[in-house]
C-alpha cells in the first residue's frame, strides 16, 4: 500500500523494512525507523512519539467464498458481522454492498 500511494504522487519510496504486524510498524515508527501507511484499524493506541494523520485513501476489504455458497446462512452472518463491526467514521467505499 505504501509503495502505492508513494508512486501515485510521483516518487518511489526506499523500503528499508517490510513488516506485517500492525503492532510492529508503529513501533519501527516510534524507534526512528521511518514513516508506514497503516490502516486506521490497525492502529489503536500508537505509541509514545508516533503521531497519526488521516490519508484521504480508501482501502477494500472483500470477503472470499466458493461461487455459489452465498446464500448460506454462515456467509450471510459474517458478512454481516464484518459489516456491522466497522467503527464510525471509518468511510464505507463504492463497493462495499452498504447502501
């Protein structure tokens, strides 16, 4: 994602580390080790020094299941699940199947 945004302003970023953990990055932030792009779920309570600011970026999230298998009661809850659990604020994109 990173990489993605930097490129669509015009520059290449220099990855210097490649992280998965949304606990992590906040803390290679924190240690002097450069900037992330991190999604506003993934980071609750930054740590001490790290300073978050909103990005005008829409990220999607998809849920994957066999062609077919919508209808199933299963599908249908977490899908609803997941919907429903979205905090306020967080923008709900074109696509996101809610209204």
């Amino acid at each position: 994602m990173t990489e993605q945004v930097c490129r669509a302003v015009g520059f290449v970023p220099r990855v210097r580390h490649q992280v998965d953990g949304f606990t992590t990055v906040p803390a290679f932030v924190a240690a002097g080790q450069g900037v992330a792009v991190v999604p506003q779920s993934g980071v609750s309570d930054p740590p001490p020094g790290v300073r978050l600011t909103a990005l005008p970026l829409i990220r999607r999230t998809r849920v994957a299941f066999r062609g077919g298998a919508g209808p199933h009661p299963a599908i249908a809850a977490l899908t609803r699940a997941l919907r429903e659990s979205v905090p306020e604020g967080l923008g709900r994109g074109p696509g996101s199947g809610t209204g």
